[in-house]
C-alpha cells in the first residue's frame, strides 16, 4: 500500500502505507515509517533506506513531488466510519521533505 513517484536519476522514491493487511475498513497493519529510494541504474545496491518520515500515513494519502524537488506527504486514515477514534486515527498534518542531493531552494 506504498506510493511511488519517479525522481531524477532514475530513481523511484517508495513511501508511506502499511507493510500488511488491506486498504480501508480499519484493516491496515504495521506501517511504513521508512522512505525507500529503488535505483533503477545501480544495480549493486539499488535500495536505500532513507531517514524515517515522523507522520503516520497508511491510507488516502497524497505525495506530490514539487519542481525545487520538495516532496510532500499529507493522508488520512485507514477507515470509513470514525477517523479520529480507530487504531490509525486522521492524520491532519502535512510533513515535507527535500531528498539529500537536491538544493533547498
């Protein structure tokens, strides 16, 4: 339940969601703190683990990559019924992150 956005370099970037269960219905198990780049071109050591991300998003979320190469990560949760009550409440932060070799413009 990952999401995915194509880099430069052909890089991909892999990030967010849960490592088991399904999507929606409260379902969801054990999520992904950790952003995972996948190097398409460097077959040796084509993934690398990156510094966790501090917000949880596991279900209905958003990453947008941005032209300055900040990316952004926003999401909800992993049920239909009461947001704010199950196990992954709604996440009502935004959190933002700039990947190591791009400039902080």
């Amino acid at each position: 339940m990952g999401d995915m956005i194509i880099l430069a370099y052909w890089e991909v970037l892999i990030l967010t969601g849960a490592q088991n269960g399904s999507q929606g219905w409260g379902y969801a198990f054990n999520p992904i703190f950790t952003p995972i780049i996948y190097a398409i071109a460097n077959f040796l050591t084509c993934f690398q683990m990156l510094t966790p991300i501090t917000i949880l998003h596991v279900y209905h979320y958003i990453v947008n990559l941005f032209p300055n190469g900040w990316i952004l990560v926003s999401s909800s949760n992993t049920h239909q019924v009461d947001g704010f009550t199950c196990i992954f409440s709604t996440e009502l932060h935004i959190e933002t992150f700039l990947l190591s070799y791009l400039d902080s413009r």
